[in-house]
C-alpha cells in the first residue's frame, strides 16, 4: 500500500516537530504542568516509540500536536503546520489516541462507511483498510460483539482511510494477543517502509522495543532521552556483584582496578556491586591477588532496566491522560 499523499509531501511535511512544548493545567497551588520544555522530532521511513510511565505527558503532547489541547507555550508540528493548518488532515495525518467509540450495531464495515465521506473517500475504502488490518472475514459482524483486539484493528484502520503520510498511535498494542502483537509488530515496519512517519506510544519499552527504530522517553513531561534504540542498548551497563570475608583486601584490590561502585555493604563479609565490569575479569584479578571470595554474580542489564532508571524519580503531581481527558 504505497500512499499517494507519500509522494507528494516533502520528508519536512512528513517530520513532526515538538519544540519546547510546555502546557500547564489549573491554577495556583493545584498546578499540574503536564508538559514541561519538551522537545524532539520524529522522521518519516521510522518507527518511533514514545515511550513514558502513564501520567509522564505522552497523551497530552499527542492532543496538542492534533490540535485538541492548546499549548501553554512552545509547538507541536508536522513540518511547520499546525494540525489545523493543514488541508484535507486527515490525508495527511492519522491518529488513534484511545479507545475509540464504536456503535454496537453497526458493523465494521458500516462503522468505516460512516467515517469514510467525513474523509473524503469513496465506501469502497473500508473494504481495502479492513483488508489491511486482517478484518475483511468480520467485515460483516456487528462491532458490539469484537474483542477488544478486534476493536483495536478496527481503530487503525480507521487511521488509514485517507491513506496518510504521518501515523499517531497511543498504546495500539492493548487487548492484542500475542499472534496480534506479533501482526502489529510486521504491519507498523511496512508502513515505515513505504516512508510513512509513525510514532507508537507506550509505558512499557518491551511492548515495542522488537518495533521501534528510534526511542524518545519523558517523564514528568520533560525529555529524558531521544535516540535510536541501538544508542539505548549503549545505556544497558553491566552489574557484578562480589562478596569477601576478607574485607580490607577487596577494598584494596577495588581501588587498585578502578572499578566503578554502584553501592557496598558491610555486615560481617564485603559486598561491592560492581558497574561496567564483567564477572570474569573481577574472578580474574582477585585470583591474581589472592583475594578470597564467597560470591561472584554478574547481572545482565536489559532494555527495560535502561527504561526504569530513566523514569524512576519522583513522579510529579498529576497524571496526563487524567487531566487531557
């Protein structure tokens, strides 16, 4: 499905741009700056996961990019547009930010046909994106009786009715199965590959690290860190945690290594944790120095760990999706 709006959109037209975006809520002491100072960009022919625990801004600065929240200050752009700056939007720019409303009569194909002359398409659309999301074999069954996998598809491909260059997806991957993540995961690459901008909220990073091109992570409304997943796995750092009776000897033989130290404790034995070191190279050099040790354990730092330290302080008052509601 190569889009034809795709062709005729500069990469710049396709970017979307969020640049020291900040949007505060309430007044006085009940203040909730959902948003604080953010900035990032997201380029087309990627799959960009936006990535926060709930209440870190992700829904908010999706609203102000489409137009339903107004900034405090700052922007939220796709090139230098704003969403209501651009004719026919919903050629250019498809989004799917919760659960959608569905009516429970009405079929999957009625639900599209509806939305479809709002788009400006012709009904024969609803059959090609039911295609596209695998439901044409329940085109005809009523919605009230979908799964919410099932309604989950159907939300997206009601985004992909006026065929657009630009994709917002908050959280697509709730109520699928594990054949239907497996399916987004494959559908959300080829929509990249035919040069379509796509950014995939989630509070979770293993939900769509196997996705994702690039990563931008917030918390607290403000960004923590932007860039490809492979600089993220960078972050992972190594963990070895080493334990001695022989106290004063591990601390001579750590200060003499250079070692980085997460943290020791003391109770009887010497526990260190060990940073940026692997297990075999600590084994190595306390035999080398005759230090005797009880424990030698390496911990392998995954993705998720990178995630949960970026976002681990405090969170601040409020949460995003409660106050954009």
């Amino acid at each position: 499905m190569q889009p034809a709006s795709t062709s005729t959109l500069s990469d710049d037209d396709r970017t979307v741009r969020v640049s020291h975006l900040t949007k505060t809520f309430g007044a006085g002491p009940r203040t909730v700056r959902a948003v604080d100072d953010l900035s990032f960009e997201v380029h087309p022919g990627r799959v960009t996961g936006f990535l926060g625990p709930n209440g870190a801004g992700k829904t908010t600065t999706l609203r102000t990019l489409l137009g339903l929240v107004t900034p405090t200050s700052g922007t939220a752009t796709f090139g230098s547009r704003r969403y209501a700056e651009i004719p026919r939007p919903a050629h250019v720019v498809g989004a799917a930010l919760e659960a959608a409303s569905f009516h429970p009569g009405r079929t999957a194909r009625d639900h599209l046909r509806v939305y479809a002359p709002q788009v400006g398409v012709p009904d024969s659309r609803a059959d090609e994106v039911l295609a596209l999301v695998g439901l044409s074999e329940v085109a005809n069954r009523r919605v009230g009786g979908f799964s919410l996998g099932m309604r989950q598809r159907l939300a997206l491909a009601t985004t992909l009715l006026g065929d657009p260059p630009v994709l917002l997806l908050d959280e697509p991957a709730n109520g699928l199965d594990p054949e239907g993540i497996a399916w987004l995961r494959g559908f959300l690459r080829a929509l990249a590959a035919e040069g379509r901008t796509v950014l995939v909220s989630s509070h979770v990073l293993s939900e769509v690290e196997q996705t994702v091109d690039d990563v931008v992570i917030i918390a607290r409304g403000r960004l923590v860190h932007a860039s490809p997943l492979t600089e993220l796995a960078r972050l992972a750092r190594p963990r070895v945690d080493v334990t001695s009776p022989a106290g004063e000897a591990l601390d001579a033989l750590v200060a003499a290594q250079g070692w980085t130290v997460g943290a020791v404790r003391r109770d009887g034995s010497v526990t260190y944790e060990l940073l940026d070191v692997e297990a075999a190279a600590v084994g190595a050099a306390a035999f080398a120095a005759g230090v005797e040790l009880h424990r030698l354990a390496g911990q392998d730092v995954g993705l998720e760990d990178v995630f949960l330290q970026l976002t681990s302080a405090p969170a601040a008052d409020g949460s995003d999706e409660e106050v954009a509601a």
